[in-house]
C-alpha cells in the first residue's frame, strides 16, 4: 500500500482486515509514556524505517493482526495490541515515544466525566477499580482491576457526578490467567440516581461468561437512559472479577 492509498482510507472511512481509517478514528495521544507492560506483554512487532512518522507506520499495522496503536521512535515503529483512548493521561512507565496513535476513539465517549468509582469486591493485590477506566488497555490482566474470586459481593460502582444521558457501556473483561480460573460473567448493569444502587432499574444483563479481552457491547433496549450512578455486578461465584477497560457513551 502506497501513501496516497492511506490517505484515502483516512478521508473516507473505509475498512480494511475490520480496521476503519478515519481522520477521527487515528488520534494522536497527548501522553508520550506508558506502563512497562506495553512493551512487555502488548508488543506485536517492531520495524525499522528509514523515516519513521505517523504514515509510514500507520501501512503495516493496517495489515497486523490485533494492531490498535502504534508508537514512533527515531527510525523505529511499534506496534500493539493495545490502546489508549483520549482521556489517558499518561504514566510514567518504562514506556516512552516521540508519538503514539490508535484507532480507540468514540464522540460520544463520556467516560472522563466519571468523578469516582469503588467496588465492593476485595481487591486482588494492587489491581484496583481505577484500572479499568483509565484509557488503557492491553490484553493481560496486569493492566486489569482484578476482584478476588472470594469476594462475597462483586460490584463496580461508578458514579458520573450528575445524571447523564447513556446509551451504551462497553467493557472487557478478564480473568487471572495463571490460574486458568473461569472469566467474569453474568454481568448486571443498573443506572439510577439512588444512593441505594441496588434500588436503581437494570440498564442492561449479561447471561453466562463473558468473552476475555473481547469487546462487548451493553445496552438498554431503549437508548440512552439517565442517571447518575452506573454499577456493574458480577453475579457468578467462584470467578475473579476482572474489567480491563470501561466505556461509557452518551
């Protein structure tokens, strides 16, 4: 693929191996480091380039199995299986490029308006709640809030400051996979303005396991509904409760 059949997948929107390029899907991070295991657990390739920038490393990762960002370095491109999305503020990890650009990005992305999240589930070493709304993810449960699977109660409670309009949760899950122990799954989701979360309406239900490290998409049947405090409950026993990455749209 030469440069000018790049730039016009990123005019006009079209899809290639499921990736769409548009001018607003390749957005370049503010944030120039990342956690150490970006490079360790998340990194598909590096390739030399005589001159490295965003459109000489954009080519090969349109065709990378996994690719979801790339980074620049002097005369050096990487790619992941990882991303970032707007609202990442950067870490100071081992991690560091000239610049990075991924593929993560939705308009109605009101994920950076949440003003706290807690769980009641015990949190599993320093895995906490945090992680999964962050803006990064790489496909390991180091980079995951991460519930022991001993936890009576499994609950993630986020709360938007004010009641908002949402017409989707996205989220990805994971397990501890040193153990091989089964993956987060009957996932319930209630949005409300009362305190007592339990008394808010179900905004969305998923039956039986979720998929690890996969996307899945949760809404109610009549988009969007308002409230101010989203919780996510993981009703199955005898599994880690593990969130990896956490969307919110509006």
């Amino acid at each position: 693929m030469d440069l000018l059949t790049i730039f016009v997948l990123l005019f006009c929107g079209c899809s290639l191996n499921n990736k769409v390029f548009t001018v607003s899907h390749l957005v370049r991070q503010t944030a120039t480091s990342y956690p150490w295991d970006l490079e360790g657990t998340c990194s598909i390739a590096k390739i030399p380039m005589k001159v490295a920038n965003r459109y000489t490393c954009l080519t090969p990762c349109v065709g990378m199995l996994g690719c979801q960002m790339y980074c620049v370095t002097y005369e050096m491109c990487h790619y992941y299986r990882a991303w970032v999305t707007p609202h990442y503020a950067g870490t100071g990890g081992a991690a560091a490029y000239s610049e990075c650009f991924t593929f993560r990005h939705a308009a109605r992305d009101i994920t950076g308006t949440i003003t706290s999240i807690q769980t009641t589930a015990d949190v599993y070493d320093v895995y906490e709640p945090e992680l999964a709304i962050n803006g990064y993810f790489c496909d390991h449960f180091l980079a995951c809030f991460l519930g022991d699977y001993t936890s009576k109660n499994k609950d993630l409670i986020i709360d938007l400051g004010v009641a908002r309009n949402v017409s989707a949760v996205e989220v990805i899950v994971a397990s501890a996979d040193m153990w091989s122990s089964p993956n987060t799954g009957s996932l319930r989701v209630r949005l409300g303005n009362d305190l007592n979360y339990k008394n808010n309406p179900q905004f969305a239900y998923f039956p039986g396991y979720l998929p690890r490290y996969t996307e899945v998409r949760l809404s109610t049947p009549s988009p969007p509904m308002l409230g101010r405090y989203l919780v996510l409950t993981a009703e199955n026993s005898n599994a880690y409760y593990g969130v990896c990455d956490l969307r919110i749209l509006g």
